[in-house]
C-alpha cells in the first residue's frame, strides 16, 4: 500500500503534468504573431500629431467660455468643460479638432472648434539595443541619429553600429525602417546625418542584420523587443 507522501506526491506530479500538457495545448493553439509589412522609405513630413506635454489652443466661437488654452497630459488627455476628458495624444489637428466638434453638438446648436497647435516639447526619441543607457532621450531642436545613441551613453562594445536600424511611422500610419551606418562618423569618415523626428525609434543591434528588407521584416520580432515593437505599432491607435 502506498504511504501518504508518496500518494501526495504522485497527485502534485499527475497535477503538474496536466497543468503543463494544458499550457502546451494552449501554446499549440496561439495565432502566430502577424509578419510586420514596412512600407517605403521617405523623408517627407508626416502630419502633425500631438503629443504628451504639447500645448494647443482650442477656439469655439459660439462658446467663447469654452475657449481655452490647455496642454497634453503625462496620459495623452486634456480637459475640457461639458465633455471632461478628451485623448488627445497622437492624433492629428484635424482629427482632434473634428473630435471635440462632435463632443460638443449635444451642447451647441451649431459647435465650430478650431484647434491650433502651441509650444511643443523636446524632440524625443527612444534608443534600445547595445548603448550604455537604453531609454528615451530628450534634446531641444532638432538632432540626428548619432547624437542621440550618444547621448544614451555611446554603444557598448558588442554594437553593430554600423547598421544600425531606424523606426519611423509613415506618412500612411505604416511603419518604415532604415539601416543608418553610425560607425563612420566615429572613426573620422564622412557619413550622411540622418535628421530624427519625434518619437523615431533606433535600435542598434548586437548581431549583424542583412541589408536586405525582407530579412528585416521576417526577423524583426527577434531584433528588436516586442514592447518598443507594440508601443510603435498601437501607440496611435
């Protein structure tokens, strides 16, 4: 007959294999993540978006109390009278302006609101893989790609700064990627800057990545966190 400890023991381990079997299945069954698909590369302007600590003026003519001056919120809203909290973060002025036009026509007969975009924050981008100081860099003005993975702290000794990758959301909402070589520039050669916007995303990766893009597309969700990927790819939806 068997003891206590050792019927405990064998329920525990019959518990643990179910437990397992089922995790298993539930993997089995999981979609695979969606290839993601970049659209061309361009250096034309995308449109305005706000962002967090941006200031904007909000006019109502047939409301002139509803008018005001307000800022963006550390969570993307603003504040507004009547309607309270409105998502303002990356939205686009005519987006945002059509929005709060609509938020105000159970109060106005005729609501006209016109949205004009105020000072607007540092220019502020994200830098991840091999540099000292991974996060976000902040600097006034406009700066270009090598600048800010200095000012992350420089690469660690395991960098491929010689290809490193650049996110950029398009004009179309899509995503674009650039190879950039940011080696040249530190050993005394000539390079192209390349300008970043606001909220770019560059990444310089510890083992080599293909020049060619549909390499890229097909392994980025291993180059480059699934977290920077989500925050570009949702954060203005």
């Amino acid at each position: 007959m068997l003891s206590k400890r050792a019927l405990m023991l064998g329920l525990t381990g019959m518990g643990l294999c179910a437990l397992m079997a089922a995790t298993a299945a539930q993997a089995a069954r999981a979609p695979e993540a969606t290839p993601i698909r970049f659209s061309q590369w361009t250096d034309e302007d995308p449109p305005y978006l706000f962002y967090p600590t941006d200031k904007l003026e909000i006019q109502v003519p047939g409301a002139p109390e509803l008018s005001r001056t307000t800022q963006v919120g550390q969570d993307g809203r603003i504040t507004l009278p009547l309607v309270g909290q409105v998502m303002a973060a990356y939205k686009s002025v005519p987006d945002l302006q059509t929005e709060i036009t609509e938020l105000y026509r159970p109060y106005l007969r005729h609501p006209e609101v016109t949205v004009f975009p105020g000072d607007t924050g540092n220019t502020r981008v994200l830098v991840g893989g091999e540099v000292r100081s991974p996060g976000w860099v902040e600097m006034p003005g406009d700066f270009d790609a090598l600048s800010a993975a200095l000012a992350a702290g420089g690469f660690t000794n395991a960098a491929k700064s010689q290809q490193v990758l650049i996110l950029r959301r398009g004009l179309d909402g899509t995503i674009m990627q650039r190879l950039i070589d940011l080696k040249s520039p530190l050993n005394g050669k000539a390079s192209m800057a390349v300008a970043l916007r606001r909220h770019d995303i560059i990444f310089v990766p510890k083992t080599r990545i293909a020049k060619a893009g549909v390499w890229v597309e097909q392994n980025i969700n291993n180059i480059v966190p699934a977290g920077i990927m989500n925050w570009l790819l949702y954060s203005q939806n």
